[in-house]
C-alpha cells in the first residue's frame, strides 16, 4: 500500500509539475509574440512616420514658398510678379506627388484644405495687385487674403503636427 501510495504521489506530481511546466512555456511563448507583434507594429509606424515627413516636407515648403510669394506681393520694391512667380515656382515642385503620398497614407483632407484656401487666397492677392496697377484693386480684399495665407500657413503647421504626433503615438 505505501508503495502504490508513493507511486500515486509521484505520477500526481509528474502531471502537475508537466501541467505548470506547459503553462509557463505557453505563457512565456505568448508574451515572446506579443513583443515580436508590438516591434513589428513599431517598425511600421516608423516607416509610416518617415514617409509622412517626407512628404509633409514638401508640403511645408509650398506653404512657405506661398507664404513668402505673397509677402513680395505686399513688400516687395522690385518686380513683385517676377520674384513671387520664381518662388512659387520652386517651392511647390512635388507637390502633386506629396499629395498623391499623403493621401495613400491617411486622411490628410484638412492640411489640403487648408493649402488650397492658401492657394486661393494668394490667387487673390496676384489678381487684387494686378487690379491695382488698373485702379481698380480693393484693398480690404488684399487684407481678407494675406490674413487667410498667413493663418492658413500656421494652420498647416500645426495640423501636420498633429497627424505626426499621432502616428508618433499610435503604438
């Protein structure tokens, strides 16, 4: 009887100590994956991250190169056409394929909104100055214009900041 009892108590510890050891290895197998999910998902943002920086760059410096057309519009001694069309010219260039980028990238709708409110709002500005050299400009028209393009450039800023920190932030 101590004999099968001995023989009882040992094949009761075998499966427990097999049980505990399957669990363990279970639980450490999963916690091995979850990581290996969790760096993976990093590397994806950070690709993400890096094609959306890419392409928010050219999206700034279009924005700025608006910015900084308009501002020979309104300060500018020389020839204001002249120098705000050869910047506009070199800033904007990939723009089209930065938005094409973005847009397979995630729901940018608002940051080109608002570069097109920029964009009208410096159509308006060229016109209002080509206008003006008529007498026919209106000035309160420029004010309207170059407040939408100085605020609309900030507004850009801080909506591409926003789409990166949350990608930043989505792992």
């Amino acid at each position: 009887m101590d004999a099968l009892t001995g023989a009882g108590i040992a094949l009761a510890t075998f499966l427990l100590t097999s049980f505990v050891q399957l669990w363990r290895d279970r639980a450490a197998e999963n916690r091995a994956i979850r990581a290996e999910k969790r760096a993976d998902q990093r590397n994806l943002r950070d690709a993400k991250l890096a094609r959306l920086r890419r392409a928010f760059e050219t999206v700034l410096i279009a924005t700025w190169g608006v910015r900084s057309a308009t501002s020979q519009f309104i300060y500018s001694i020389g020839d204001a056409r002249a120098n705000a069309a050869k910047i506009l010219s070199e800033s904007i260039v990939g723009i089209n394929e930065a938005r094409a980028q973005l847009m397979l990238e995630g729901d940018v709708h608002d940051v080109f909104n608002e570069l097109d409110r920029i964009r009208k709002a410096f159509n308006t500005i060229e016109f209002e100055f080509r206008d003006r050299a008529s007498g026919q400009g209106e000035p309160e028209a420029v004010k309207q214009a170059f407040g939408d393009v100085t605020d609309g450039g900030a507004n850009i800023e801080r909506l591409v900041d926003a789409h990166l920190r949350r990608v930043e932030q989505s792992v």
